[in-house]
C-alpha cells in the first residue's frame, strides 16, 4: 500500500455490488476486502491485490483484533447485509437479532473502530442501504428495520463528524442484479431475472462517485433506482 493512494475498506466484497465496486477502484484505490474468507473472496483479493479481511458480522466482539494491525483507512464502505422475509406475526427473535446485527450492529462497531484512521485521512464512510430503509412494506419488517436504524446511525455520524473532515453519504439501491436479491426473489415465490434489475456496476458506479466527489461537497443521501424499461 501506497502514502498517495486512497485506502479503501470494502465488506460484504465477495459478490454483487461490494465486488464490483473492488474492480472499479483497483486502478487508483488500494483496497482491504472483507469477507467470511469465501474461495470467491480469496481469488477476488489476489486479483486485485487487495488485503482480505475475514470478518464474522455476527459478532462485532471480534473485530477490534481483526483490526488492530491496520494502517492507513481512507475510505469505509458498509455493504455487507442480510435479508430475512416474513410477517411480524410469524418471525422468532431469532431473525430480528440477527439481521440487526449484521445490518446495523456491525457498521457501528466497524466504524467506531477505525473511525480515527478515517479522520486523520479526511475520509469517506459510505453506508449501503436500501429503498426499505426509507419505507417498510408487508413482511419486510426486520429488513427495514436494519436499514431504518443504518440510516440513524448515518445521519447522527455525518453531523458528530463534519467538524473533523470525514463525509458520510447513505446510498439507497432499488433491486439490484445480486446473489441478494435471487434469494429475495425466491422468498417472495417470485423469478429471478437479473435484467430486469439494475446492474452492479452501475451501483458501484454511485459509491465511487461519492468517494471521489471534490471536497467542497458532502454526498448525504443517494437513491438509485431501476430506469423505465
């Protein structure tokens, strides 16, 4: 890793956006890749030369060893996520303790931890949330719930954080071409068909603009949703 180049943390990297977003920063990023250690992770972070970070989101106790021997964080990126349909009527604790956790309990604890390499680089933390976390339709309540508290702990960041230089931005996908979302499709007893959503790419493409967006500027809320077809 480089003192020019931005340091760029990327979790949920594997796949889908997280992993898309690693290919368009690789040319002038350097990047730590989070993952659960997957095959998939392991070739994406050989490729690109990226550090891999093997992080278990459903328990934050562990990653202030996980951390400890960092460098240089630029740049934050919480993408990461879980998605569980059902009814409130229908979900046990289990479920909501869960998707909270790794929604809106890991961001807070990755973000505490590293928050003042963050600042002494003038960086970015980019919360990826959802459209349910400005609305909750029927039998998305635990979901929503996760990105309705993510998009809390955004907003009071961005203003304990300003004086200091880091920008915080939410973005907020409408369905997205991703493993995430075939899952969500078969949920919904519904098909998966990735052309009718929008692509990866085009998500990674909102993130890295608000990474790099010149410094008069604070990207807060960014919502990207599928263009008529």
């Amino acid at each position: 890793m480089t003192q020019s180049r931005p340091v760029t943390l990327i979790t949920g990297a594997a796949g889908g956006i997280g992993a898309a977003l690693a290919r368009q920063l690789a040319p002038t990023h350097d990047l730590i890749l989070s993952g659960r250690g997957t095959p998939a992770l392991a070739d994406l972070c050989g490729a690109l030369a990226a550090r891999p970070l093997h992080l278990d989101l459903t328990r934050p106790e562990t990653f202030a060893g996980a951390v400890e021997g960092f460098g240089r964080v630029t740049n934050v990126v919480h993408n990461a996520g879980v998605v569980d349909l059902g009814a409130v009527a229908e979900q046990p604790h289990g479920v909501w303790t869960h998707t909270l956790a790794v929604n809106t309990v890991a961001p807070a604890e990755l973000t505490r931890l590293l928050l003042g390499r963050v600042r002494a680089e003038r960086g970015t933390v980019v919360f990826v949330n959802s459209g349910a976390g400005l609305r909750a339709n029927a039998g998305w309540g635990s979901y929503a719930a996760s990105k309705f508290a993510l998009k809390a702990l955004a907003d009071a960041l961005r203003d304990e954080e300003a004086p200091r230089g880091v920008r915080v931005t939410s973005v907020y996908p409408g369905r997205t071409a991703t493993p995430m979302q075939a899952k969500v499709r078969q949920q919904e007893g519904g098909e998966y068909s990735p052309e009718a959503f929008i692509d990866p790419e085009t998500v990674a493409a909102t993130i890295a603009f608000a990474l790099g967006a010149p410094r008069d500027a604070t990207l807060t809320d960014l919502s990207v949703r599928p263009a008529p077809r």
